[in-house]
C-alpha cells in the first residue's frame, strides 16, 4: 500500500503523541486541578488578577470573566490572590471545589497609586495635596466629557458646566488665581492637552488625578500655577483578550423654564406701558382677554433632546506584548432647536517588552467632532410677542407687523434658529511614542516624543429672507480654517533604593521641550446671484480677508527628590526652571522650586490608639508661574493700514500697543498644611488641607495716555497686582456597612476659599461684567473678592408721589412720564448729598460661593448596585441679567410673569415697579433688584445598575453584561428663578444655555 505525503504526516503526528503520552501521564500523576473565579466586592469579574501559590512560582492569570484553571500537586495549597487596587487574600481550598474568591477595595487614602507627574507613588505616601478621582461609576453618567462627570467630586476643586452641546466645562482649583488665563494644565497620557476634554473619552480614563498644592504642581513650573488635572488612559492587561460594548441612550430637557406672558397678559400689559407714560395705546388690544393664549414661542423654541453613546473596547496582553483599543460614537441634539454636537474618538494603546530591562509603547488619539447650530437667541424667544405667530399662512416665517412701539421690533428666532447654519468641524490627534530602559539595577531612562495637531474649520451661512418688516437682502457667508500643532519632547532618569536602614530614595532629573505654532485664515463675502453655490468665490459684495499665526516655545529642567525614612518620615523636593518665548530677553526664565514634608505619627512606637489606622501631617511650600500671557506682550504690536495720500493708497504698519519689555512670569506662592487620617480598620478616612495662595507679579492692564500715540484701550500689561486664595478643604470616605451581598459606602467632600485682590497698581478698580454699550455690572478693586457686583441699592417701590419729593433727587422732569414717580425704584442715597448719581454705587454682590459641598452614597445589594450623588453651593450671589430684559416693562416685547405682581398702585408691589413706556426714572440701571442668592444643592445624578448573572446560563453569550439607569441633574433645590443657577465664573446670567437634566438607559456588555 502506498502511503501519500498526507498519510506520512498523519502517521508521524499520531506517533508523536503516543510516545509522549507517558510523559504528559507522569506530569500529572498526582495534581490536583483547581478551579475559580475572582470577583469585585459587587460580583463583577476581575479579568487579569493573579493567583499564585504561595511560597512558588507557580501563578495564573484569570481571564476576562474573572475564571481560572490551575494544576497544583501540594496536599494543602495556599493561594494568595492579588489584583492592583485592591487588597491581596490568602485562600485555602478544600478538595477540589470550586474557589469563587472576592477581594475587597484597598483603602483609596493609603494603597491606591497616584500619578503625581514624571512619576507616581503611593496615596499613603504623598506629601502634598492631590485629589484621586473614583471613576467606577463615572462612566455610566450621561454627559459628554470627564470634566461634566467629575463636577464636585474634588474637593478645591469648582466645575462649571453647560448644557450647549460640546461645550466643555470650567475649571477653577483654590480659586481664581489672576485676572488673566485662570485654566489648569490638563496632561493626558504624558502630553498637556491644548484642546478640550471632549477630545477624552470617559470609558477610556484609567485614573485621574488633580494636583493642587504648589509642592505638586511646582514639577511642571510655570504651567502648574492654576493646578493640573491628570488624565491616564486604559491600557492593555494580562489574561484572555476581552471586548466591551458599552451603548447607552438618554433624552434631556432643560431643569426648569422661565414662564412668559400669554397673549392677553401682554396686551394688559402693553396698554399699561403706553398709558403710564402718556401714548396710546395699540388699537388692537382694547379687549386683551380677547387675544387668549396666543404663542408660546418658548415652547417652540426648546425641545427635548436626545443623545446616543457607543462605546466598543478591546484588550489584550501577554507577558510582552499589551494593546488597548477603542471605538466611541457620541451624538447629541440639544434642547434648543438645531443645536447638535456629533464626536468620533480612536484610542490605541499598545505596550511591548522587548526584554526585562527594555520596553516602549505607544498612545494614540484620534477625535473627530462637529458642532451645528443656528443662529440662536435665548433672550429673542422670551422676548417675542404672544400675539405674533410662528409662520404666516404661506409658510413662511412671520416677523412684526406695523409700527415697532405696537408689533415689536424682534426677529423670528425660530426663524433664525431654522435658516441659518453655524458649524464647526474638528480634527484632532494626539499621540506619543515612549521608551524606557532599566539599567544598573535602580536606574530608570524614559523617553517621550508626542505631538498633537488640531485643526478646526468653521462656517457661517445666513442666506436671504421675507418675513414682513424683517428682511435679509443679501446672503452672507464666512468660513475660517485653524490649525494648531504642538510638539512635545521629554526625557526623564529615575532613580529608585530602599536602603537597609528603612531610608527608601526615589529621585528624578529631566528636561521637557514644547514648541506650538497657530494659524488661521478667515474669508467672508455677501450677496450671491445663486444660493445654491454656497462658496466664498461666488460671492459678488463686501468680501473681506484675514490671516494670522503665532507661536511660542518652552524648554525645562526640573528635579525632584523624595525621601521615605521607615515610613514614617517624608521629605520631597522640587526645583524647575523654565526657559518661555513669550517674554523679553532679560526675563525668559523662571525657577519654580517647592518642598514638603510629612509624618505619619501612627508608626511611631509612642502611638497606641488602636481605632486610628494611620494618621500622617503635611506640611508643604512652593512657587509656581503663569505664562498663559498672550505670545507677544514684551514687542510691539503692529496693524496695517491703507491711506489715501493725494488719491493714492499707501500701506503703512502702525503699532497699536505699547511694548513692555520687562513683562515677567507671574509668580505663585503656596502654603499648605494637611493631615490624612484612616480609622476604625480603614472604615473611615479623613484629608483635611487648609491654604494660602498668593499670586504676586499679577498681570494688570497699564494705563497709557492719549498723548502717548499709543491707544488708551488696547494696553499693555504689567506686573503689578496681587490676588490672594486661602482655604479649607475636607475629604470624608466611609464604609457605612460591608456585609457579603449588602454594602454602603459614602463620599463627602467640603470646600471653603476665600478670594481677596490685594494690589492692582493704583486705586482704580478694573471694570468688567460688561451687559452692553456702558453698562457693566462688577469690578475688580482691592480689598474686594474678584469681580465683585457693583452698582446702585433698591431700597423698594414709591409708593406715592410724596414718597418721591421726601426722597433724594433721581430723575428730574415735568411729569410722571419723564421723571421719577410712585411706582418707580428707589434707590439708596449712600452719600447723603440730596442726589442720586453715580457716587451712590457700592458693592451689591459677590459671585464666589462661601462653600461648595457634595455627597454621593453607593448602595450595592448582591447584583444590584445603586449610587446617589448630591452637589452644590451657598453663598454666591448671582447677576440675573435676562431679567434686564424680561421685566423691563418700557419697550414692546414680552416679559416674564413675574411682572404680573407689578406695581399698579399704592402698596401693589414693593419690589416689581411700574410699567412705562422708555422708562424714565432709568429703573433698569445696574442695582440690587437684579441680585439673586445663587445657592443650590442638586440631586446631580443617581444610577441603578443590575449585573446579569451568567453562572447559571446554559450557554454563555457573553462573559458579563450590566445593564443601567442613569439620570443627571435630576433635581435642583434653589431660589434662583432664572433657568439654572449654575452660570459663568463671574456670575452673571445672561442668555446662557441652561444646564439639562438627563436620563438614559445603558448596556455594557463583555465578551
């Protein structure tokens, strides 16, 4: 019988196995098989954890679903079982049931590991102030960015949010440090981030860490003046590859709307307006009950909105090779019309060792995002008339019909909203490749090589429109193209001993260099034969052309040393110097040094108190710097312009701000004091940070006279001022209850800062808060917290016209309709001269809170897990600036019901004057009326999860799967009657899209 090439391979296959049968029988002879799974204190799986028995080398890796198989041929093993972030256990099997072992958290305030920039330690290890935000939950929350997520959760540490669509959120850490560039340094994997945190996906965040102290945040020198936030991203783990799809849907509305007149209160109220001051009255509204309802244009106005969220992971890695790899979708629609925001992200991750003392990787971002709208306007849809509809009978939009002191002047805004498109596309990578060799035992080299590149293109397109007395006669468009590159190259050397005698050294040397260089160019035109060829060539009128571009540079040494003597003793030091392009030649650099020290007393031998765990002091000072001042405020700046000499044009550069060769770093100093206390078996831990921030060589606006040749508006700045910050802060984490299938755990966290301007080169206060031609509402002065409210004290309604002519002079004139009369404001005589004028100003307000405050509670009971999060403020005062409008009762738009308490008599109202048409008395000046107490608490999310159970499946689909219900700003306890109290960090509320409330619906699955 012949036997073919395929039979050979056969015979000698099964031959193999044969005579190696009694070797793979002898190897077994004697092991016992033991099986497993690790699980998290809520059941969920711990893919990679390792379980290695003890006193060998014997070890496995679990795989994504937590399971585990391993041969062991000891008569009573012992397995210690370790997964990083969580406590290590000793598990004695009996026979060879199977093992299902659950690990418990480690204590966040002493084991968890901290990234602390060019390094990381241990939490029980730190010296100075950092936040470690938890992040198991945060990703099934129903926002945008980390950022929106993380609000309250820190203590120090003030977010503010907005509703709009890819907007991204405010940060201030321990207050608002200058009048300038207020934003901390956001570093994700290694590179600071130059766009926003939507360029981050939130199921993407390893860990995240806010450095607050100046000893933390003297490492990165003159950018690490206003704190900085870490961000590291997943990377690839041990075991069995694992994929996660993680979808959620959610809808959103705005948590509360402004309620506006109907159709036949305005009309009451119009005829009002005009008789009080003497006009007649629109023919139309004789009989206002008539009108009825009318249109609710801010009905029409806002929707709900509605958002959708993917999210598809990979993970897998070996003993040399790791990848982490992700795919996130996001798109919302807003809760105002044509409002959307779409993103595409593109996370790669990957990780090799080529030998033990060799390895490099890579990080990888990819962002994609669009933002559209129309051309918007809260303040025009609470302001147009009830008695004007949407859309005329043809279709078209409608606009004001008539006379403006009858019908209005107002555009349609649904009308705008609708026809004119405003959008933004993004285009961003950021990305490093690193390399890192050990060498001589305790040496360390790493290498990074990053970039990143943002370009951003925007249009305008606002095409022509008919609607009554409302006409847009030629079409416009405008288009813009951006691109920022920067690029990153650092170098670091570690060095790492324990020594014999418990003295334990970790030290760093390294240098950082960033270069960045913007463009831009914008083109507009008007008045296009063809709307259909919407392209800036096809324009005929008004075209207009733009372009510019800067750059800057940064080069750094810095060091750092920490010492660890028994654990008991701390020590760290700091020094950075930084070499900036942005400032002249005699001040291109700045030294940044800081130092801290701690002592954990509960390891001395003196300390017996058996219910304090650990109890460790800080104590750190430091210097950081800002050079967030523009590219190039040392030279001068220059314009060009055409003149006509004699009928021809010359071009000519002419400089428009005065130079300021000595411009320097602004410089801040930071004393902090901390203590870190756990107690009762690590149930409770406690951190409790009190500060002093001083910014000294603020940036201050120089004054430049006219005669000068320089402008007097457009300024140089000098150092010249100083801001001071000082604080409390307190950080509570318990374990209420830990029993098998039921836990409770609790998280509070307390701020107190405290915000004073110190010197701002002179007397004069630097006005801002500005609402409109000359009319501002704050300042910044000394002895004053920053961006104070300032301006004229209600001291409630005339009630009479003798109440009038007893009081002080406001308005003087010949009748009721053009001066002071019963039913207008009266105002404070501060000065007591007879007159009311502008030396009656004072201060009304201040917009920072005396506290912010928050509490979430996690509940899990066996596969079920709920978490309730609280947060707010008290104390800060709020400039409602929407009701300048909506209760101004002197022109033709609509107002807000609250005017329907207004003053119509003797003792009608005491707060709501009367209404009259141009507003004699000038009721809507600046003043206390617009004061509102802007404290809040907020029921800021609660979410119920419910792990899916797959032991007891037939057949397994999936390795794990949760399911979730989520909602955002739930409810908020207020008396602001704005739509949100929540606004800008200067604390006025004008047209602002509101805060939303969300509630989605979520899947995450694992295979």
């Amino acid at each position: 019988m012949k036997i073919t090439s395929f039979d050979r391979t056969k015979f000698a296959l099964f031959l193999l196995i044969f005579l190696a049968m009694p070797f793979f029988m002898m190897a077994q002879n004697g092991k016992i098989k033991l099986s497993g799974k690790v699980v998290d204190e809520t059941n969920m799986p711990l893919p990679g954890a390792t379980v290695m028995l003890k006193k060998s080398s014997l070890s496995v890796i679990t795989d994504s679903t937590g399971n585990f198989d391993l041969l062991v041929s000891e008569q009573n093993p012992v397995f210690i079982v370790s997964y990083m972030g969580y406590i290590s256990k000793e598990v004695k099997p009996k026979g060879n049931a199977f093992l299902d072992i659950k690990l418990q958290l480690e204590s966040t305030t002493l084991n968890n590991v901290v990234i602390i920039g060019y390094g990381e330690v241990k939490s029980k290890d730190l010296t100075g102030s950092i936040s470690t935000i938890k992040l198991a939950d945060l990703s099934k929350q129903p926002v945008a960015n980390v950022g929106d997520a993380i609000q309250g959760r820190a203590a120090g540490v003030q977010v503010i949010t907005s509703g709009k669509p890819g907007d991204n959120p405010t940060f201030r850490i321990r207050g608002t440090g200058t009048i300038g560039n207020n934003d901390p340094l956001i570093v994700v994997d290694g590179m600071p981030l130059n766009g926003g945190l939507n360029q981050v996906n939130m199921n993407d965040v390893e860990s995240l860490q806010i450095l607050k102290d100046a000893s933390s945040t003297a490492i990165y020198g003159s950018r690490g003046s206003n704190g900085v936030v870490i961000i590291t991203t997943k990377r690839g783990t041990l075991g069995k590859s694992s994929l996660s799809f993680d979808v959620s849907t959610g809808i959103s509305e705005a948590t509360d709307v402004l309620q506006v007149l109907n159709a036949s209160q305005f009309a009451s109220l119009h005829n009002d307006i005009l008789n009080n001051a003497g006009l007649t009255p629109n023919p139309d509204f004789q009989n206002p009950a008539s009108l009825g309802v009318g249109t609710n244009w801010v009905d029409a106005f806002f929707r709900t909105g509605i958002q959708n969220n993917y999210t598809l992971s990979y993970s897998t890695g070996n003993e040399k090779s790791k990848v982490y790899t992700s795919l996130n979708i996001f798109d919302q629609k807003g809760i105002i019309i044509n409002t959307d925001y779409k993103r595409y992200i593109f996370q790669f991750n990957s990780d090799t060792k080529i030998s033990d003392n060799l390895k490099f990787g890579n990080s990888l971002k990819l962002n994609h995002d669009i933002k559209s709208q129309g051309d918007y306007s809260i303040q025009n849809a609470l302001l147009s008339l009830p008695t004007q509809p949407i859309y005329r009978a043809n279709g078209n939009f409608s606009g004001p019909i008539g006379q403006a002191i009858y019908s209005g002047d107002v555009d349609n805004p649904i009308g705008k909203a609708t026809i004119i498109d405003n959008s933004t596309k993004g285009y961003n990578i950021q990305g490093n490749l690193f390399g890192e060799v050990t060498f001589l035992k305790n040496f360390k080299f790493k290498t990074i090589a990053g970039a990143e590149a943002n370009f951003w293109k925007s249009r305008t397109w606002a095409p022509t429109y008919s609607w009554d007395t409302k006409v847009g006669q030629n079409a416009f468009l405008s288009e813009s193209s951006n691109q920022s590159i920067t690029l990153l190259f650092d170098n670091t050397l570690t060095f790492n001993k324990k020594f014999d005698n418990g003295l334990n050294v970790t030290g760093v040397i390294g240098t950082s260099a960033q270069q960045n260089k913007f463009e831009f160019i914008s083109g507009s035109i008007q008045n296009f034969p063809s709307e259909s060829t919407q392209t800036l060539n096809n324009g005929i009128s008004q075209s207009s052309l733009h372009g510019s571009g800067s750059e800057w540079a940064i080069f750094s040494t810095f060091a750092r040393a920490n010492f660890d003597y028994k654990s008991k003793y701390y020590a760290t030091a700091t020094v950075r110097r930084d070499g900036s392009s942005r400032f002249g030649v005699g001040n291109k650099y700045g030294t940044f040094p800081s130092a801290s020290l701690a002592w954990r007393i509960s390891n001395e031998d003196f300390f017996k108190l058996k219910s304090v765990n650990d109890l460790k002091l800080r104590l750190g000072y430091g210097i950081t710097g800002n050079q967030e001042i523009g590219n190039y405020s040392f030279s001068s700046n220059y314009n060009t312009y055409l003149y006509n000499f004699n009928g021809s044009y010359v071009s000519a550069a002419v400089p428009s701000v005065l130079p300021n060769s000595n411009v320097k770093w602004e410089a801040q100093e930071q004393y902090n004091i901390g203590v870190d206390a756990s107690l009762f078996n690590e149930r409770v831990n406690i951190t409790l940070d009190a500060y002093v921030k001083n910014t000294n060589d603020m940036l201050v606006p120089q004054s430049v006279p006219v005669t000068s040749g320089y402008s007097d508006i457009f300024v140089p700045y000098i150092n010249a001022g100083k801001i001071q910050n000082k604080g409390i802060e307190l950080v509570i984490n318990t374990k209420n209850i830990q029993k098998d299938k039921f836990s409770w755990n609790s998280d509070f966290v307390f701020s107190i800062n405290r915000n004073k301007v110190i010197d701002l080169n002179g007397d004069a206060p630097l006005i801002t808060g500005g609402l409109g031609l000359n009319y501002n509402v704050s300042r910044i002065q000394e002895e004053y917290p920053i961006n104070v409210f300032y301006g004229f004290v209600q001291e409630g309604i005339f009630q009479s016209q003798a109440a009038v002519d007893n009081h002080a002079v406001q308005v003087q004139g010949t009748s009721s309709s053009n001066s002071t009369s019963a039913g207008d404001v009266r105002f404070k005589d501060l000065n007591n001269d007879g007159l009311i004028t502008d030396a009656d100003r004072t201060f009304i307000g201040n917009p920072n809170p005396d506290f912010a405050a928050s509490l979430n509670n996690t509940f899990t009971y066996g596969d079920f897990s709920l978490s309730v999060y609280l947060q707010g403020v008290y104390g800060n005062d709020v400039f409602n600036a929407n009701r300048l409008y909506n209760e101004a009762m002197s022109i033709t738009t609509n107002q807000s019901t609250a005017v329907l308490g207004r003053w119509t008599g003797p003792g009608t109202s005491n707060s709501m004057p009367r209404a009259i048409y141009g507003d004699p008395n000038n009721n809507n000046r600046a003043s206390s009326r617009y004061i509102e107490d802007g404290s809040y608490m907020r029921i800021k999310n609660v979410t119920l999860s419910y792990k899916i159970p797959t032991d007891s499946m037939k057949k397994k689909f999936f390795d794990y799967a949760k399911v979730y219900l989520s909602g955002q700003n739930l409810l908020t306890f207020t008396k602001y009657k704005g739509f949100d109290p929540e606004v800008s960090t200067n604390g006025i509320d004008n047209n602002i899209y509101p805060v939303t409330r969300i509630v989605s619906l979520g899947l995450n699955v694992g295979f």
